[in-house]
C-alpha cells in the first residue's frame, strides 16, 4: 500500500473532492485523514487514507477514530442545541436561574448565551483541572461555581477553550430530568439513535487499533502559520490564551491508551470519525427531523452572532472570530460557509459544520497536527466541496 492510498468514495460530481484529499498527501504532508461529506441528506463524500500509526505504519482504516480537540465544541453544541429544543432551559435566561450556585462573585446575570459564546470571562479556573477534578463533577461544580470573572460579563469575548465544555455539563447536568452529563447526554440522545462513532467519554472497550495517533506540530511550524499577536501569545506561559487550554492535555494523557478512557473533557476531548460528525451536522443542516429538533432552536443556530459590548475580537486568541451558542460562526473575517452555518474547528486541522442554506454536514479529520488557524489541506477540500455544488463564495453564495 502507497503511504497516502486512498480509500472510500467520492461520489458523481464530487471528484474534485478525491483529488484534494489525495493532494493533501502529495503536497500537504499529510498523513492520515478522514473526510466525509453530506448533501441534502445523501453521503456524497467519505474518503479516508494514509497511515494511521507512523511508527508502526498501520494504514488509516474506514473506522479509525481519532482525537478532535476543539472540534467536540460542534458535537457539544449540538446536544446543548438539542437539550434546548427538548425545553429545557432557554439561551437568554440567566445561568443562576437554573443553577444558583453559579450566580456568587459577580455570574448572577450571565446568560446561557453569553456563557456559551464565550463571554462570560470564565475562560480559565483558579484550580488547574486535573484527571481527579474533572472525573469528579459534583466536585468539579463548586470549582466552576466559585469562579470570578476576568472581566464584566458580556463586555468582552474570550474564548473558553476547555472551561466551555464544563460549564455546558454542568447546566446540563442541572436541567436534564436524568441528571446526565453532557457527554451521556450526547450519546444517548444523539449518538446512538444516529449511529454515530463519536465519543465525548470514551468507552474502555474502543481498543487501540481503532485508534489514530497523533503527531504534533513544531514552533518551527507556528512561527510561519500563526498571526504574530497569537504566536507571542502561545509563547507566553501566563498569556490568556495558554491559560485557556489548560485541561487540554488530558484527553492524550494516558499510558496504557492512545487516548484516556472514561474521561469527560467536552470541549476538546471527543475522539470520532470524520463520518460522524459530517452525519450529525447533516441532520442539523436539514432540518433535525430525525432528532426532533424544534424549528426554533434551528432558527437560534442559524442566526447572527450577538457581539459583545467590545466587539468580537478574542481576548485570548488575539483575532477576530464569532462565537454562538457554542459553535464558531461565519463572518467576514472567516467566512467559512454561509452565514447561517455553524461548527468548530480543533487544534490541529479537524473541523465540522453544518451549513442549513446548502444542507452540507462536512467532517474533516487528520492525525498529523497542523500549526494553522485555517489549515491548507482543511481548505481545500472545503473549497472543492463547495466547487462541487456549483458555489464559489459559500459565505454570499
């Protein structure tokens, strides 16, 4: 087998897709990948090739699975979406309504919106989450509960990069009749009635040969790929931006696993296949008729992003970008799809989202760890998808 042989299918129409992804290994260092491609509700896309494993040389199989990092926040974000439609709490209710301890030090008047679009200041904790913490939700609860905002809620974005999805559980938590967390919550409700291979917990018994390890990028890299204000950052240990990803190790903390087993880190632990997340965006790119999704929470999804009062550019991530109700937004600045999509990219290169005006859910997922913000191999083949369906501009397309 060659180190980048491709298998799966693109189908009449989608070519320009198969010839990115194989593009990606001839001159985008590519190493293992997955891609997966819905339109109008039919999988036209679902490529996967290259090498799974670099040291044993283990081939990138239909189901390998792989680590997502932040592109979980979608997949969280649709079961908050979910747990919405079910009327269980709604965005512009204060948190505190539903969870009262959330309200000391000055969080009395956060909203769920706020919070899940990153503008509650709550983007890093006093206490380092470690594996004991963040296994412990009753305990983990009182850390989040206790935290003083960096800054008045609403005045400023600043992106929550592991915090978010704690803080998503734990209201979840809070208002679902169950009591489940949200990576229960995902799978029962979601996952398993749409077959997904995604996990927000993963299972002790996936075992490691469905697993991709991941190899990580170099500062060599960084220094080329990111904006400077976001590079200096990065190189700062007491920056904001490093303070936001703190947590963000444990998902590949392991040492009898390639990734850790039982383990709920929501915004950027999930562990799937470009397949899944393509799939689930899909049912919410259509409708959600499959899930029962209320138009309005849909109508929610798709509309603009609310700014702050100091705008969108990030406090932690030095650039503009917009944030909704837990998902990255198209906007100017990143036009990614129309303005009505919503998904989330991750560390790395991985992304997913859902693009209602187009009814595309796309799944995108490499081992190979990229330095980028937008990373090339990423956007070529979402350039092709959208070549594929006749529009050249997604975003006034």
């Amino acid at each position: 087998m060659e180190p980048f042989a491709v298998g799966g299918f693109a189908g009449a129409g989608f070519e320009a897709v198969r010839e990115a992804f194989v593009e990606n290994f001839q001159r985008r260092r590519e190493l293992g990948a997955a891609c997966c491609i819905y339109h109008r509700g039919e999988k036209v896309v679902d490529l996967w090739g290259g090498i799974r494993n670099r040291s044993t040389g283990e081939p990138w199989e239909e189901g390998t699975m792989a680590l997502v990092h932040s592109s979980t926040k979608g997949m969280a974000g649709l079961a908050m979406a979910l747990a919405h439609s079910r009327g269980l709490y709604d965005y512009d209710e204060y948190v505190s309504t539903y969870w009262p301890e959330f309200g000391q030090r000055g969080k009395d008047r956060i909203t769920v919106r706020q919070l899940l679009s990153h503008q509650g200041g709550l983007f890093a904790l006093d206490v380092r989450p470690d594996r004991s913490l963040v296994a412990d939700p009753e305990r983990l609860a009182v850390v989040l509960a206790r935290q003083r905002p960096a800054f008045e809620p609403g005045t400023r974005q600043a992106y929550h990069g592991i915090t978010l999805g704690f803080y998503e559980s734990e209201l979840l938590r809070r208002v679902d009749p169950g009591h489940r967390t949200l990576g229960r919550f995902f799978q029962e409700e979601i996952a398993d009635p749409l077959g997904l291979d995604f996990y927000i917990r993963l299972p002790a018994e996936i075992p490691n040969a469905r697993l991709a390890t991941l190899e990580r990028f170099n500062m060599a890299e960084a220094l080329f790929a990111l904006p400077v204000p976001l590079l200096l950052s990065a190189m700062n240990p007491r920056s904001r931006f490093r303070r936001c990803l703190q947590g963000s190790e444990l998902p590949a903390e392991d040492k009898e696993h390639i990734y850790a087993r039982n383990l709920e880190v929501p915004a950027g632990g999930g562990v799937g296949t470009a397949r899944a997340m393509a799939k689930a965006y899909s049912v919410f790119a259509t409708g959600g008729r499959d899930l029962g999704l209320r138009e309005e929470t849909l109508r929610q999804l798709m509309a603009p992003a609310v700014p702050p009062s100091r705008g969108f550019r990030d406090a932690c991530l030095k650039v503009e970008v917009r944030f909704s109700l837990g998902f990255l937004k198209p906007g100017p600045e990143n036009p990614f799809a129309h303005p009505s999509a919503f998904g989330a990219p991750g560390t790395g290169g991985s992304f997913g989202f859902a693009d209602p005006r187009h009814e595309i859910g796309y799944g995108y997922i490499p081992n190979r760890m990229g330095a980028y913000l937008e990373d090339p191999r990423e956007v070529a083949l979402r350039a092709a998808m959208y070549r594929s369906i006749g529009v050249e501009d997604p975003f006034h397309g």
